[in-house]
C-alpha cells in the first residue's frame, strides 16, 4: 500500500523512501516501552513545508496539511522532498487501507548503482496481515542488479485502523527503523561498502507491484477494490541537508545523545524480532552472502 520512505510504501505499496539520485519482559499485546521518544524532539510539518507532488497530482489530495493518495487502474501517485539529505529523522504517521490491496507497493524505478533506506508496506489479502519491509540499498550492484537487504516484519496492532507513526533515523554510523518510536531494526556501519553515504531525498508513493510485492507475486493487484488509498499525517523531517555544514548533526535516537541505543531500547527491539520478524536476509539459504558481508 502506501510507503513512508525510499527515503523510498502496499501491492499497492506504501512507502516513504530515502533514494539516492540522489526476549524482555513483554505480552502479545506490544512491546515493552522503549523508554525515549526520538520523534518527540521533532516539530511536525505540513505536507506543503516539507514535500511536493512527484507523480500522479490528480490521485493526491491535502487538507489541513495532510496528505491522501491513491492508486486505481489509471495511476498511482508520488510525492518527494523539498531538498537532498545527508543524514536525519524522516517519519510520518500513516493509516493504511483494510481489505484486499495485493500487488501494491510504493517503490521508485532506479537505476542499478543507487543508494537507498525504505520503509513499505506489502499489500496483503484480507485473511492475511500487513508485511512492513524494511531494505537498505548500498549502490546497486554496479551491473544493473540491486542487492536488497530486507527485513520484513508483522505488526502488533493493525495498521488500517488508525494512525501509527513510521520513521527511519539516518546517521553517518548506522540507521534505525522505528515504528510507534520502538525501533525494529538496527542496521550498523560496518565498512563504507556497506552503508549509504550519498545524499538521498525523501519520497513517498503508492503503486502496482503486482510482479513481487505480495507472497513474492503470487497475488496481483484487483482493481474491482480500487481505489487503494493511503493517508499520511504528522511529517516529521529534521536534519542535514546535501548543503549542511560539516559540523551538523542528525538528531539522536537514544536519550544519551550518543547515538547509541539505550539497554531500554535494545530489549524493546529484541522483542520485536523475536515475536514478530519474519524474514531476514541474513538467514536466507537462497541468498549469496558473498555479496552481503555485514552478515
């Protein structure tokens, strides 16, 4: 459906993305707190302050500085940062469509050596829940092929029902995926192969990704439901830009200011994987693992 981040998020997929052209005590019913709000540090914006249109202007919407797009069998719609970015906090709270979105997703179509940080979400059948993926892009493969690294999860609530927040804290070591402000992934600098470091703008936007985007394209997108739609509120993006000083810095995702998660926000993060992640391309046998060292 919609997507936060390819900082490039449902098949439809929903997404916001960053592209460069640039366990603990806890229950079922969610995880225990991370004791910090990295979001609450950072004033929101309207959609006008922040973004403008990218594709698709007559199947996107704003109202009171919120944003509604939508996919039908026509057009999909898109949206992207006002200015490149070389490191930051990038969120919004987004509501998702119930019922059948199968098909949908909200990535953008790049060429084979770009960087990339992105949040989607994978449409979904109406027996089935939501797929939040997350992937990190480090200049494709230099061949025209990209080598994604996703992790995708389950929530612990459901995501059609009301507005949760969706965020990704980019900082020159390492990037955190946060959702609610519990971070669900932690993905470290290891070495400069490893790791984006090109400036990146943030996009957004929803479209057909019937060929992959639900059970590895087993389901398509049925436009007899359309339109699939996707509502974002709460913008929050704060950071460097591509013409920042060298002395700027990002803003912090742990109470510390170090940079480093606190032990609070670790185990919440623990058990999030431990109860709720589903894949990790770390740990997939089909992958050539040669081509991801951070493993």
């Amino acid at each position: 459906m919609p997507s936060l981040f390819c900082l490039p998020f449902m098949a439809p997929v929903f997404c916001l993305l960053l592209a460069f052209f640039m366990i603990a005590s806890g229950n079922a019913q969610g995880p225990p707190s991370p004791g910090y709000s990295p979001s609450s540090r950072i004033s929101s914006v309207t959609f006008n302050q922040g973004f403008r249109n990218l594709w698709g202007p007559q199947h996107q919407r704003v109202y009171q500085g919120s944003l509604t797009i939508w996919l039908d069998k026509t057009s999909g719609s898109g949206f992207k940062s006002l200015e490149p970015y070389q490191s930051g906090y990038f969120g919004a709270a987004m509501k998702l469509q119930p019922g059948y979105t199968a098909g949908l997703s909200n990535n953008e179509d790049h060429p084979g050596n770009h960087d990339e940080i992105d949040i989607e979400f994978l449409g979904t059948t109406p027996d089935k829940p939501y797929t939040l993926q997350t992937n990190v892009y480090i200049r494709g493969s230099r061949d025209g092929n990209l080598i994604g690294r996703e992790m995708k999860f389950h929530l612990w609530f459901d995501p059609t029902q009301d507005y949760h927040n969706y965020a990704i804290l980019w900082t020159p070591s390492e990037i955190i995926f946060l959702v609610d402000d519990v971070p669900i992934r932690r993905y470290t600098r290891k070495s400069d192969a490893t790791f984006p470091t090109r400036p990146m703008w943030v996009y957004g936007s929803v479209w057909d990704a019937s060929s992959w985007a639900t059970e590895n394209g087993r389901y398509k997108a049925d436009y007899s439901y359309q339109p699939f739609v996707g509502r974002y509120t709460n913008f929050k993006i704060s950071g460097c830009t591509a013409n920042s000083p060298v002395s700027c810095h990002p803003p912090s995702a742990s109470p510390s200011g170090s940079g480093s998660l606190s032990r609070q926000q670790v185990s919440a993060m623990n058990w999030v994987q431990r109860n709720y992640l589903v894949y990790d391309y770390c740990h997939d046998p089909k992958r050539d693992h040669t081509q991801t060292p951070e493993c």
